[in-house]
C-alpha cells in the first residue's frame, strides 16, 4: 500500500505533549476511505478463512458420511418412492 500523504499538524499542550493533531478534510476523507478498504478486505480475507476450513474439514470426513442415503420402496401404482 502506497503511503498516504499527509501534512499533519499537531497540538500540544503547555509541556509540549502532543495532544491532538489537525488534518485538512482531504487527507482525514483519504483516511477514513482506506479505513474502508482495510475493513473491506479484512472481511473478505475472514469469508475465505471460512471457506478454506469448510473444505478442510470435507476432505478430513469420508465422502460416505457426505452423501445422504435414502431408501427405496414401492409406491402406489408400482411407482418409486425415494
């Protein structure tokens, strides 16, 4: 990511402190809008996590405990009922 280009000016108090910080509207939009994508991209990295551990966890599990099995039986009229 490239660095934001921000001209920043502090406000201190009587010892010197640094105590605040003052940005003009541009640079605090530009924060607040990589805010945003750094969120954006925490949640997508979060949904992969979820479905890299659902494939993991479908490989540990035979595939016969994954398939649902039915029974057959003869219905009325000679139909099959599954």
């Amino acid at each position: 990511m490239d660095k934001l280009p921000l001209n920043e000016k502090y406000l201190t108090d009587k010892e010197g402190q640094r105590i605040g910080v003052f940005l003009t509207i541009q640079e605090y939009q530009a924060l607040l809008s990589r805010l945003e994508e750094l969120e954006n991209f925490k949640t997508a990295r979060e949904q992969i996590n979820i479905v890299d551990q659902i494939l993991t966890d479908a490989s540990e599990t035979p595939m016969e405990e994954n398939i649902p099995t039915f029974k057959r039986r003869q219905g009325p009229g000679g139909m099959i009922v599954i």
